[in-house]
C-alpha cells in the first residue's frame, strides 16, 4: 500500500514539475501537503480497511494439512471458519483438499494465523460441489465469517485469504468478473466434478490456494478458492474460480448439516 501512495505522489510531483514551470522546494512542498489533505480521508479508509482485513478477516482462515499414510502424501490448503457451537468451530474446505483417491485421510491438522494447532475430525463432503466440512474443538483462537448470499456485480471489489502451500495468510485483492461453468486444462481433475456457474474473478492466486476465502468489501465470505486459471509457466493464477455462496449453503443443507442451514 506504501508503495502506491509513494507512486501517486511521484506522479503529482511530476506533472507539477512539467505543467508549472520553475517552482521553489517550499512551493512543491506546499502543493504536496494540500493534496495529502485533500486525500486524509480517502487515505484514512484505506487504512481503516487493511486493519480490519489484517486484525480480523484472518483470523477466520486457516490452513489444513491432511495426512494420508496409506499413499504416503500429505494435502495441504485453506480453509473458512463458518459456524460454531458451544464446542466446536465447523471449517469449510474443498473436498479434493480432505479426500484422495476417495480415502479420507488418516489425520487433519489445522493452524491458524498464530500458528496454533488443533486436530480436526472429518464430518461430510461432496465432489459434486467440492466441499467438505471438519470440525475442530475450540482450543485455537479463531472467528467465523458471516457468509453473504446477495448478488455480486460486474467489477465489484473480491479478497481472497488463504495458505497456499503453507505460506501465512497470504491476501490477494482483484475484482469480479462474471459467473459461469468453468473447466480446468487437467480433464481428470477432481474439480471438473462441478458443472454449476461459479465466480469467476480477476483476483489472482496462487498453486495450493484450494480452500481460501473470497471475500467482498464487507469481508463478508462470498465464495470458497476451488481452481483458477494458470499459464504453464508460472505459479500464480491469471483468474481465480471459487464456489458461490449460494452453493455452500445448498451444500449444507444437502448434508442435513444443522448449524448455518437452520
């Protein structure tokens, strides 16, 4: 962010010294400071808003890893902390991220943003939607994320929050683009098993971003990371495609899950 306002600046400073003629240091200094006036407020929210990411959208992602012994390899993605009850939070997550080979996995391990662990226990999942939902009992610090279901329109600013490949709560920020049917290049991935429209988003990420939030301006949970879109030649994502709100709650309520869908 520091590095965008540094460039506005650079720019302001730049025209003044093109459109202006000879200007003294005090007079650039002057015109400088009553444009940062003008924009305190617009900086200010700015900042408002990447404190309220940082201090709280976090802190209802986290990472999972998923151990399956019998193959002898370990799954490693994201996940959403969406309900809880007076025992347990509930963490939504792709089914490709918990099962393989159509095994769950031996053991599930779940960090979030301080690095605290718990071990989660598997409930259901779907490869029709590519969900899946665990628990884990409430010994970590984390928050849930209220999921929004309203329309989201052409342009409007998405968020997403997640580990890929283990790498702490890496934000990403871009902007809707449509919902359509997507299909990834692997034709034998497990994600092709979804054929409903799905948000299809500007927002990049990376390899093993699989089960990150995407959030609107609200940070309010809109969608969960399943796919996107990746040149041969490099890690991180031209687009991003994630399951609809919509879709998780009909997940849910699919599953007789009795928390969200009540």
């Amino acid at each position: 962010m520091k590095k965008i306002y540094l460039f506005i600046i650079m720019i302001l400073i730049g025209f003044m010294l093109t459109s202006c003629g000879e200007k003294t240091y005090e007079s650039l200094y002057d015109d400088y400071q009553s444009y940062v006036d003008e924009q305190t407020q617009n900086y200010q929210s700015y900042i408002d808003f990447v404190n309220q990411l940082s201090n709280t959208a976090v802190k209802s992602v986290v990472s999972i890893e998923a151990s399956f012994l019998t193959y002898g390899i370990q799954n490693l993605g994201s996940g959403a902390v969406i309900d809880e009850d007076d025992q347990f939070y509930y963490v939504l997550t792709n089914s490709h991220v918990v099962i393989y080979n159509e095994t769950v996995a031996n053991q599930y391990v779940v960090r979030n943003y301080l690095n605290e662990s718990a071990t989660a226990t598997y409930m259901f999942s779907d490869e029709n939607y590519d969900l899946a939902l665990l628990k884990i009992a409430k010994t970590i610090e984390v928050t849930c994320f209220e999921i929004d279901t309203s329309t989201i329109m052409l342009n409007d600013s998405l968020i997403v929050i997640g580990y890929p490949n283990g790498q702490n709560h890496a934000i990403t920020m871009g902007y809707f683009i449509e919902e359509n049917r997507v299909v990834v290049d692997d034709q034998t991935s497990l994600v092709n098993r979804v054929t409903f429209n799905v948000i299809v988003s500007s927002v990049p990420v990376k390899s093993g971003s699989s089960g990150s939030a995407i959030l609107n301006e609200d940070l309010k949970l809109v969608g969960l990371i399943f796919a996107g879109r990746f040149q041969t030649t490099t890690s991180i994502s031209t687009h991003s495609y994630a399951i609809p709100a919509q879709k998780i709650l009909e997940f849910l309520l699919s599953e007789g899950y009795g928390g969200l869908s009540s």
